[in-house]
C-alpha cells in the first residue's frame, strides 16, 4: 500500500454509540408492550427510521422523531402525551451520554501520528458529532474532521479531492462493510472492517467481500500489522 492518508469512522470504530441506541430502543419497545409484539414494534421502527433517512438523516434527532412517529402509527394516534414526552426525554438524554473510547484507539492514533496524515470521516448529525469529538480529546490526532450526511462513493471523492491525493493513497477505517468499506473499495480506495460486537441493522449486508485493497482485522489495534 502506498498509503498517504488513513481516516477513521466514528460511531462504534473510535467510541462506543450503538449500545446506547440499543438500550434506548429497548425502553421504547417498553412503553409500547400493551399495544403489539416488541419483534413487532421494532419491525415498524427500524422501517420508519429507513424512510426518515432522506429527509432527517442520519443520528439522534432523527432517531427521536422516527421514535415519535411510529408511536402514533401503532397506537393509532391514541398514545397519551406523557409517553410522548418520555420519548423526548430518551432523546435527550442519549445526546448527552458520556463517551467511551474503544480499547486499542489512542494507541493506534498515537502510533500513526506523524507517518500518516489522519482524518476522521463519519456520518451523522453534526452538532452531536462535534460535541463527542470533543469530549472524546481525540480532535488532537486528525489532519481534517470530515461528518458527512452519508457515506456514500460520491461522498468519498469530495474528500479524496479535498485531500489532494489518489484514491489509491487512502485508506478508510471503520466497522461498516456497508458505509465504511464498500464505497471505498469501489473508488479504488482501501479499506480494513473492524466488527463492532452490535451494528445498526440497516447498516448490515450479507455479501461476503473478496477484493485486492480489502483487509480484515479483528481490533483496532490489529490495523498496526498490516501497515
């Protein structure tokens, strides 16, 4: 690899996120336990979340208004205020969460400074992106901060182009096959999954990856071996 610049995903490569969601859907699917299966209420969720994506994006706020809205879809409209309210309290007490840095990534960021420019590319909504940014200290390590609406091909060369480098010379970091690895790989990028032990069912795929510039690692910290 003739690497230049390695960028790193966020939400669940750099801090835990998902965990928190989990638990916070899990008190939703409480509230609703009289009204239909929680297979059931999660089903109708995760589907309003993905249609929502257009419009809200990605992150909380538009976690908590998809939470909403399918509260008064199955309920048809009949869930009392006060269920509504908690909801917004859930919503506001996730984007206050404290965070978590995940084993093995100051190590990493340490170990790569000054060989390689970092960058740290995520989606999400951008105040709360920014505020775990900086309450992670990690802000120190990166080159550029790049939160992007999506991770999509287009999406990675803007800032390959930004970045004034070949697509060759990247090298993209993250645990989702689907936003961090396969775009990527398609502009001729290259790319290291690293699994996070919980992952967003819309950002799941079951394809298994075979490509020259694709590499598994099963830490953060393994990433060190193959450079």
């Amino acid at each position: 690899m003739k690497v230049k610049v390695i960028a790193f995903d966020a939400d669940d490569t750099l801090w835990v996120n998902e965990p928190y969601f989990r638990e916070t859907e899990n008190r939703f699917f409480e509230l609703f336990q009289d009204y239909l299966p929680q297979h059931t209420v999660a089903r109708e969720l995760l589907k309003t979340e993905i249609d929502n994506l257009g419009l809200y994006g990605y992150g909380i706020k538009g976690f908590i208004l998809s939470m909403i809205e399918t509260a008064l879809r199955i309920s048809d409209k009949t869930i009392p205020l006060a269920v509504i309210e908690k909801i917004l309290q859930e919503g506001k007490e996730l984007l206050q969460k404290p965070v978590e840095i995940i084993d093995g990534v100051e190590y990493i960021l340490n170990s790569l400074k000054g060989k390689y420019r970092l960058v740290m590319a995520t989606k999400g909504d951008l105040l709360d992106q920014e505020r775990k940014l900086k309450k992670s200290n990690l802000e120190r390590y990166f080159h550029h901060i790049e939160i992007m609406s999506d991770k999509r091909e287009e999406d990675f060369k803007k800032l390959i182009k930004h970045l004034d480098i070949k697509a060759d010379e990247f090298l993209m970091i993250g645990n989702s096959l689907k936003s961090d690895v396969l775009p990527v790989l398609n502009i001729g990028g290259h790319a290291v999954h690293v699994p996070y032990h919980i992952t967003w069912a819309h950002e799941t795929i079951e394809a298994k990856i075979e490509h020259v510039n694709f590499y598994q690692a099963e830490k953060i910290i393994d990433v060190l071996k193959l450079l």
